[in-house]
C-alpha cells in the first residue's frame, strides 16, 4: 500500500491517488475514522505552514530575488570555477535553510545551471551540489524540509532550539559535501578564460523590500515560537505582505497565488499520513519497534539515523518520516533530530531520493537514454555515509552541551 | 575534428589554426550530456507529490542556447570554413563515435593538472584517448608545463654497482 502510493504515475497530483487511497482504508476499518480525523488535524497546521513557505519562495522568485543571485554568482565567480562552486555551497545551502528544498531544486537549480552555462563552464559539479545540498542542507530549520515540519510539530521543541541543535550537524554536513566535491569534480573545476561578460543578465538588481521581509518572517519564526505561538504564522504573514505587494503591482494574480500554493500536495500529504497511520497500526509499527533503539546514547543515535537513512531510500523520506516519528518521539527530541538526519541526508545515496522513485524513473525514460546512475551514486556513497556519521557525532555534542 | 569543451576550447581551436594545413577541412565537435538535466530532475522526482514545474524543463533549451554560443565562438576564433557538429550523448563515448573518419582529433586535456601523473588525465579525456579510432592530438589548454615538472627517476634500491 505505501509503495503503491509511493509509484503513482506522474503528471498526475499524487492526491488522485492518496486521499481515495486514505478514504477506502477508512472505509474498511484499517484505521478508525476518529485516528484518521485525529491525523489530519495534526498534519493540517504543518502542510499549511509548508504551504506558506512555497508561496513565500514563489514571490520571492517573481521579485527576482533568484535572478539577482545568478547575477551575483556570476559576478563574484571571477571566471574560477572552484569560487563559483564555494559560492553555489553557500547560496544552496542557505536558500534550503531559509525556504525549504522545493525552492532550491525548483527555483535555485536552473539559476545556477545558467549562470554556469553563461560562464562557460561546465555545470555538472555546480548542479549536483544543488541537488546535494537540497538534501543535506535541510537540517538546520524547521521550514528546511517538509520532514522537518512534521517531526518539529511532534518534537515539541521551540524553532531557536531545533536550530541551534541542527547548526552543527548542519555546517558538518555542509563541510563533508564542500570536500568531496572539490575533490570528485577535480577534472571539471580547472580555471576557464573569462567569458564574454552580459552586461544585461548581471545588472539583476536585489530585491531589497523581498530580502528585508524574508529576514523578518524567519525573526518571526523565532519570536512566534519562544512566545508560544506557532512559527506558521510569521510564515502567513511574510506571504501574507509579499503576496499584497504583489497584487498590488498586478505581478501576481490571486489564480498564480493559488497555483503556487500547490493545494493538492497538502491533500497528497494528508492522504499519506492517513495511508501510512493505517500501515503502522496494522504490523509495520510493530515490525518496526525492535528495530528502534530506545535512548540517546550515541550508538542509538547512530542507529536510529542509519534506520532512517535506509527507509527512506527504499520508499522516500515522506512516508519514512511518518512511519518513524511515533516510534523515535518516544525517547525524546535527541532521537527525532537523529532520525531526520538519517531521512534528511540518506536520499542522496538515489538520486531520486529513494529506490521507488528511481526505478519508476528507469521505466519512464524521459530524457530518452539510460541516466548515468554510477556518477551520481558514487557521489552519494562519498558524501552519504560519512555526511551521515559526522552529523550525528555533531547532534550528540550538540546534545551533551546544550542538554536533551 | 576539433572537440570543444566549456573552459578548455581555445586552446584546441588555436592547435587546429597552428598545425592543421591550409586546405583542411575542419568539423568543430560539442557534446551535451544529460547528466545535470537528469540530477535536477531525478531531485525534483525526490519531492514526493509536490505537483509545480519540473526544473529540468529548462535545462534542455538553456544547454542548446549555450552549446551553440560555444560552437559559434570557436568557429569565430578559427576564422575558417568549418563544419559545426552537436551531439546530446554520454560525451566520451559520442566524441570516439563522432570522430571515426577523421584524419585528426583534436583533445584539451582536463583533469586535475597541478598533480602531473597517470592520474591527472580526466576521465572523459582517458577515455577518448583508450578509444579513438583516429590519431589524437592532445594539447595544453594552457602553456604546457617545463621540462622540470617531471618527477625525478624512480630510485633504484640496488644499483648496478658500476
């Protein structure tokens, strides 16, 4: 049943599949109507704080704020390939953070493969750290990754806390990626002659009054969770202003709005957690129990992410996440963190993000010829395991210093 | 045949200008892999249910603008008659097909080369070089290095005693 919700075809919202999916489990008694009620009530808030965020990084794109980075990259690369990479690490790394994956494979990663082909130089290297670094540059925020979300929500832990325990964990993973990418694209990162400059691509301007309230929601994020409140709000109300300004100067129309919003996928998410609550109450939960390592020691820890890593290459990191937040939040926050590092980091050992994805992709074929899988897996297998290690000894330190 | 890749064209384009006689025919060779195309979107497809564009879309338009600004300036730097010739495959493999029939191919060498060894010959590079059916020329992208660069002679732990 989940790997069927996982491989539904594409093109198609996944929610075609999952909420007639959710509905006839509720149906045949797999899941009681009042849990399935009780899901939704508590994945509702999360998908609509998701939700705000992709309007968010959708406005920010029609304000330009991706073009002025392009413009940026290309200035400050300097003709050296090697600058640009360190420049995409840090952009990647922070556009994730702030405004989640999605923006960064959707919004980011076609910036920089321009600007990189604008530049003449080659945009392997600067492409797979994009999508490298939509992965492991999802720890440190709650907004980072919808993952995240979910397990902040479960985790009871405020938003400055969740980052502060994620930094290190976070820059480590960061620091692995920088190293082994230098030296794995080695061939591809020697110094090029200057390309013919154009001048119109690099006079994109920075959207200050997009920058300045981006700032503000994530100081929002903070103060609203300190307070008590839930950091979704700051999230409304910086797409809240955004998308006012926006309508206001007839960039947006409330239509484009809507679309950005991407309301299917909050149906899709909620039809899985339906999906995935009835499989966990029926035998997976149980399967599962010995498998997780109470406590958080650091060899549970270690466990708990190498779990995690391993569930969700096989499925995918969403219904990974779902399946293990209630087995993990039993032994506290410690062990949630461990398991997002595990279902944050481990999909880039695929990279679709997980075996099911990859090998619906081998049947479609899309670009016409066999992709070349050993590249990106060997990139993976680099990063993946060590990245993965690294970020736990460094949530463990975080841990002894900062407490449980 | 000229192959010419992003950072290291120039100096493939000026071997051709410098050695090739006056009546050769010259075809400038690019080839676009998919590989970013199929990063980007193999991340997108990693998005479980997230309905929006998928980002490679664009790829394929923005890396035949540039694959053909790229052949137009090396067909400018070389100031003669050629053929250009673009071909979307795996690059190493379609540069040994794409060079079969030629008199001459001519390669820059990539790779890391601030460590001259076996190693220092990238991959795409090595693999043309193992496989081409047709005499290679391989060239410096930049001023080829001094004689003194070379390491010293392996030491002999027993010396012939003369």
């Amino acid at each position: 049943m989940l790997a069927w919700a996982v491989i539904r075809p594409r093109g198609w919202p996944e929610a075609v599949a999952a909420v007639p999916a959710a509905v006839i489990l509720i149906a045949a008694g797999a899941i009681p109507a009042g849990a399935a009620g009780a899901e939704a009530r508590r994945l509702g808030p999360v998908v609509g704080f998701l939700i705000a965020i992709l309007v968010l990084a959708h406005l920010c794109d029609d304000d330009g704020l991706f073009r002025a980075c392009g413009a940026w990259l290309a200035r400050s690369a300097d003709g050296r390939p090697r600058r640009l990479l360190a420049l995409v690490f840090v952009t990647a790394a922070v556009t994730t953070a702030v405004l989640s994956l999605d923006t960064t494979v959707v919004l980011l990663t076609p910036v920089v493969f321009a600007t990189a082909a604008r530049l003449q130089m080659r945009s392997r290297p600067h492409v797979y750290a994009c999508t490298h670094l939509a992965n492991s540059a999802s720890l440190l925020l709650p907004v980072s990754n919808l993952t995240n979300l979910l397990a902040f929500a479960a985790s009871g832990l405020a938003f400055g806390r969740f980052a502060a325990l994620m930094a290190l964990p976070w820059l480590a993973v960061i620091g692995i990626e920088y190293a082994v990418f230098g030296r794995f694209f080695a061939s591809d990162l020697g110094p090029v002659p200057p390309a013919p400059r154009d001048s119109r691509a690099e006079q994109a301007a920075l959207p200050v009054f997009t920058v300045v309230v981006v700032a503000l929601t994530l100081a929002g994020f903070v103060i609203a969770s300190a307070a008590g409140v839930s950091p979704a709000w700051a999230a409304l109300a910086g797409a809240t202003v955004l998308a006012a300004r926006a309508l206001a100067r007839r960039r947006a129309t409330p239509l484009s709005l809507l679309r950005a919003a991407d309301l299917p996928f909050g149906l899709f998410v909620l039809g899985l957690g339906i999906v995935v609550q009835a499989v966990v109450g029926n035998g997976l939960g149980r399967a599962l129990m010995p498998l997780v390592p109470a406590g958080t020691s650091l060899p549970a820890l270690l466990a708990i992410a190498a779990l995690a890593a391993a569930l969700a290459n096989v499925c995918n990191n969403l219904p990974a996440v779902l399946v293990l937040l209630p087995l993990t939040a039993a032994s506290g926050a410690g062990a949630v963190l461990a398991m997002l590092l595990g279902v944050n980091i481990g999909p880039n050992l695929t990279y679709t993000g997980s075996l099911a994805t990859l090998l619906w992709r081998r049947t479609l074929r899309s670009h016409g010829e066999a992709p070349d899988l050993g590249e990106f897996t060997r990139l993976g297998l680099l990063t993946g395991p060590a990245g993965l290690v690294i970020a736990v000894l460094a949530l463990w330190a975080g841990l002894r210093v900062l407490g449980g | 045949m000229i192959w010419v890749r992003e950072g290291t064209w120039r100096a493939t384009v000026d071997a051709a200008l410098s050695l090739g006689p006056a009546q050769a025919r010259f075809t400038v060779l690019h080839v676009t892999s998919a590989a970013a195309a199929d990063a980007a979107q193999g991340a997108y497809l990693g998005l479980l249910g997230r309905g929006g564009r998928d980002p490679s879309a664009r790829f394929d338009e923005l890396a035949a603008a540039a694959a053909a600004d790229l052949l137009a300036a090396a067909a400018r730097r070389l100031g003669r008659p050629c053929e250009r010739l673009e071909i979307q495959d795996h690059s190493e493999r379609a540069v040994v097909a794409a060079s079969a029939r030629a008199d001459l191919l001519i390669v820059a060498r990539d790779g890391d080369r601030s460590r001259l060894g076996p190693k220092s010959l990238g991959r795409a590079t090595r693999f043309v070089v193992d496989h081409a059916a047709c005499p290679v020329l391989l060239v410096w992208p930049e001023a080829a290095p001094d004689v003194g660069t070379m390491p010293p002679p392996p030491h002999h732990p027993h010396p012939s005693g003369r």
